[in-house]
C-alpha cells in the first residue's frame, strides 16, 4: 500500500516545462561560475574599526568579540602599517575613554589633544596613505553612554548638534579625513558641513551614518568602548525604529540635501533591504557597518563548528556588494584583506 504518484498519460518533459532554459549550465564548473559571477569583494571595499585606548604597548582583548582587541596608540600605528600594506583603504577609529575622563556632557571629546585626535595624528603622521574615519558621537565621552548630551532624561538635541560640529572641528584638525557622526541627531550634517567650511576643512568628507537603528546588534561594541554598564534605557528617541523602511530613506535623503558625501546603513546583514532602497533611490557611494554583534555571531558559530566561519564571512560580505554597497565596515577587515591576497 506504498502511495506511487501516477505519471499522467500527457505529463510534459522537462525540457518541455523549462523550454530548454536550464539555469544550471551556467553553474556546472568552476570556471563558468567564475565568468558569470555578478559581484566581487576586493581589499578596496573594506574599512577597518579598531579600538583605541590609552597608554603605551597595550593591547586588551574584548572577550565578546575573539580576536578584536582595544590598542594603545603607538599599537594602532602598527596594525594601520599592516593595515595599508594589505591594502585595506581605511579605518575607522573608536575610543574607549578613562572611566574618570566621561562626564555628563561628554565634553572631553572638545580636547584637542584626547585619545581619539591623538591617534588620528599618530596615524596620518606614520601611515599617510591610509584613510581615517572618526566617529563624532558622544557616547564614548559620556558618564551615561548616550549619544547625546542628557538632560531631565531628555537627549537635547541642538545643544549636542553644537558640541558634536564642534569636535568635527577638532577631528578635521588633527587629520581626520572623513567626519562620521553616529548620533542621529536632527541637523548635525548641515552643522557639521558648515563648521568644517568655516574652519577651512573643504576637503573633509563626510559619512553620514544616515540610518542607525535602534539594535539588539550594538552589544559586544558597548562592551569594547566600555559604555555597557553605563548605559540606562535605549536610544530609541534618536536611532531609527528597527520596523521602518520609508523613515530610513527620509533621513538618508535629509542627510544628503544637508551636505553627506556618503550615506551609511549600521547594523548591516538585517539590513540589506535598507541598502538596495538608498542605492537605488540615491545612487551615491553607500557603506554599510557589519557591527560588532554581527561579527560575534559568526565567530561564536565558527568556533563552535557549527557553521565554516571563513565562509559565512566572506559570504556575508559579498551579499553587502550585492545589496548595493560600495564598501563594508568590518572587523573582519584583516582577515578578509589576508585571505583575498591569497
Ligand atoms: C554609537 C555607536 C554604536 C556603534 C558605534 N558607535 C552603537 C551604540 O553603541 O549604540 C556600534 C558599532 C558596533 O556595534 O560594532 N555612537
């Protein structure tokens, strides 16, 4: 009584179904998979984040994030050498600041000579060719780990729009090639854009971390920058709400018409949808930030041996070249850089 499906009498071949269009001539060798192969990751899409912290030859590891570590500045120097000789085009950098040194106000961030503009200068001062990225948003510097200055349990915007232009100043001042401001307050493009204009910085780009959503994804980063047992509440009343698309392309387009020279989406594989909206609508050079819970993901399932780490990476960073992206924020970018150098 073993069910046999009957083959009606008039059943069509498959040729017959396809009409001879068989999708997987193309996929039948390594060489033809090859030639027809739409996109490429190359070390020029990769931008590096790297932890910095104070002090001299040290080097902490981020037990959340295996084999990402905070740096003093003459290491970070080293790992941009190496950085540049792999090929990788720029880094991005992030403080994790002297528990002593975070107020209320994050006002250490308006000190020409913190940790942040003194490894940019040691940076550009022994690796010239390589690019730097500084993230202008307050949490580092706050006793509270929000982006903005806190008020009466209110994140005040203007006010941190002020603070965070002027700490663009200073960044630019001390090398900076490209100001990203991470705190999706209302305005802080344009105000940045001017203050860098004013200050003569006509040549500072910037990467508009245009559409930040509110995300479980941020966790291990909090962890790096030491913001995870300060941070009270969410910062739901300045990212994005993680169930909006529409919002996303308004604030990407906001940020444009303000001055943005290129528009990031953070975090990044949850969001590829994001990233094809704004490639397609906006057609200007698009980043996406791979973020920290995404890379701990992949390793923590790599070194289990529950996926091949290696290849969930490299895949990974391939759907973000077919999402649209001109280029990736990721921790994997030495390893990655390493592997595609054969
Ligand atoms: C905040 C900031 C965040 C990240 C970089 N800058 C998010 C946050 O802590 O809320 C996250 C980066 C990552 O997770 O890798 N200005």
């Amino acid at each position: 009584n073993k069910f046999t499906p009957a083959k009606p009498a008039g059943a069509r071949s498959v040729d017959e179904i396809t009409g001879s269009r068989r999708l997987r001539r193309m996929r039948k060798a390594d060489w033809s998979r090859r030639l027809v192969q739409e996109n490429r990751l190359s070390v020029d899409d990769l931008i590096w984040p790297i932890f910095i912290i104070d002090g001299e030859n040290r080097k902490e590891a981020i037990p959340a994030m295996p084999g990402v570590f905070r740096m003093s500045v003459d290491l970070a120097v080293k790992e941009a050498e190496r950085a540049a000789k792999l090929g990788i085009p720029a880094l991005a950098t992030f403080p994790n600041v002297e528990m002593g040194l975070r107020d209320q106000t994050g006002a250490h961030i308006l000190e020409p000579d913190n940790i942040i503009n003194r490894a940019t200068r040691a940076i550009k001062a022994a690796v010239p060719e390589i690019g730097i990225i500084t993230d202008v948003a307050l949490d580092p510097f706050t006793s509270h780990g929000h982006d903005g200055i806190l008020r009466d349990g209110i994140i005040v915007n203007d006010e941190t729009v002020a603070q965070v232009a002027a700490a663009a100043v200073l960044q630019a001042a001390a090398g900076s090639d490209i100001i990203a401001p991470s705190d999706m307050m209302d305005g802080r493009i344009g105000a940045i854009r001017d203050a860098l204009d004013d200050n003569g910085f006509h040549d500072v780009a910037i990467m508009s971390y245009a559409t930040k959503f509110a995300s479980a994804f941020y966790g291990p980063y909090r962890e790096a920058i030491g913001t995870q047992g300060l941070l009270k509440g969410d910062k739901k009343t300045y990212y994005i709400d993680h169930a909006n698309s529409d919002e996303a392309v308004r604030e990407a387009e906001q940020d444009l018409a303000e001055g943005a020279d290129m528009l990031m989406v953070k975090p990044g594989l949850p969001y590829l949808d994001i990233i094809r909206r704004l490639k397609d609508e906006f057609r200007v050079p698009t980043f996406a930030y791979q973020v920290s819970g995404e890379y701990s993901m992949i390793k923590a399932a790599g070194a289990n041996g529950w996926i091949d780490g290696e290849k969930a990476m490299l895949e990974s960073l391939l759907a973000f070249k077919r999402a649209g992206c001109d280029g990736i924020l990721t921790y994997f970018a030495p390893e990655v850089a390493q592997i595609l150098k054969g």
